[in-house]
C-alpha cells in the first residue's frame, strides 16, 4: 500500500498585475508579486509526484485540492500522511469514502477536533473512535451529543459533502460514520497485513 504525503507551496511568477487571481500589490514596502500555490500528493515508496494541482494564491484553497486529488486518483488503497492545516472531517471523509487511509495531525486549539473529544489525559494512548457526524439538532440528537467519543454536530455553515445542508423536521436524523483506529504491535491491519510497529 503506497503512502502519499499531501503539502502545499507557494511559487512566486513575474509581475502581472492583470492576473487579479494571483497578483498581491505588495505591502511594508515590499515590491508587487504574482503567486501561485502548488498542492502535492507524493508517493514516499517511489519519490515520486502521485499528483498535482497548481492554485492562483488567491484561489487558494488546500482541502479543495485534497479532496479532489484523492477522488480522482486511479490507487485503490493508499495511506495519507498531512500536517495539521489538512485536519478536515470533509477531508478525512473523501479519504475514507475511497477505501484509502489517513494520518493527520490535528490542532489542540478549540476549534480543532480533539477538542471535542473525551480523551485520556496522558501523553500516549491507543483508542479506536467512531464518530457518528449529524446536522440534525433536536432535542433527542443533542441527549445523543453527551457521548463525545461518538456523536458530533456539523454546523450548516461547515462543508461536509456527505450529509444534506438541512433536514426536514419530519425526517429522522441522518449520521455520517467516521472511523478513527488505532493499531498495536501484533494487530491485523484491514489491509489484511499483520501490524508490526515498522509498517503502523
């Protein structure tokens, strides 16, 4: 199973200030530039670009370029390695939806989704977590909310390609299953290989 690590970086283009998309005036005294941002997906196993999407700076956007790297690529499994800045439900989502695997770093900030979780309050731990996410907020879902480590709300205002914007009242609550496992020494990988700590 391949692995590819997602990144993003920026490459600086001669002046053209007709390309409002990319063009930046320039600010403290610093000279006008054009900029374009380049999302990466590469594959560790051969050194090479799995693929690429090249982005106008301020078109920008990371998790877009993810998404659609992932749903178009032709590999049928494949582990994604990304920092911080690629932790998205969306994201980690369109991954799992693909049969593929991730392993994203996550943010200990408020807004992050380990903040929302009831974790043990130790350094290292192993835990497996199926997170059942939800746009439905009635009085019954929100009882269901409790349950950290299982239940989320995602805001109407948060995209989320795998659950409708709105629900009608009448209708029952619709989740999206998200699974967060961990693996030990001796486990057998739902690739089917057994776990050693040099392949986890």
């Amino acid at each position: 199973m391949p692995i590819l690590a997602v990144d993003g970086s920026d490459v600086y283009l001669p002046i053209n200030p007709d390309d409002l998309n990319s063009f930046h005036s320039g600010k403290d005294e610093r000279k006008p530039y054009n900029l374009l941002h380049i999302n990466a997906l590469y594959n560790i196993n051969y050194s090479i670009y799995h693929d690429v999407i090249i982005q106008k700076s301020k078109e920008k956007n990371e998790h877009n370029a993810l998404q659609e790297m992932v749903d178009l690529s032709a590999i049928p499994k494949a582990l994604v390695i990304a920092d911080r800045c690629y932790e998205s439900f969306n994201s980690m989502a369109h991954i799992q939806e693909k049969g593929w695997f991730f392993l994203i770093r996550v943010n200990d900030g408020i807004n992050g989704i380990k903040n929302g979780l009831d974790l043990p309050k130790i350094d290292c731990f192993d835990m497996d977590i199926s997170l059942k996410l939800t746009r439905k907020k009635t009085n019954e879902v929100k009882e269901l909310f409790k349950d950290k480590n299982h239940y989320r709300s995602i805001s109407s205002t948060q995209l989320f390609d795998y659950l409708l914007l709105k629900n009608k009242k009448s209708e029952p609550a619709k989740f999206y299953e998200l699974r967060f496992l961990s693996f030990k020494e001796g486990d057998v990988h739902p690739t089917g290989n057994l776990c050693t700590y040099d392949n986890v």
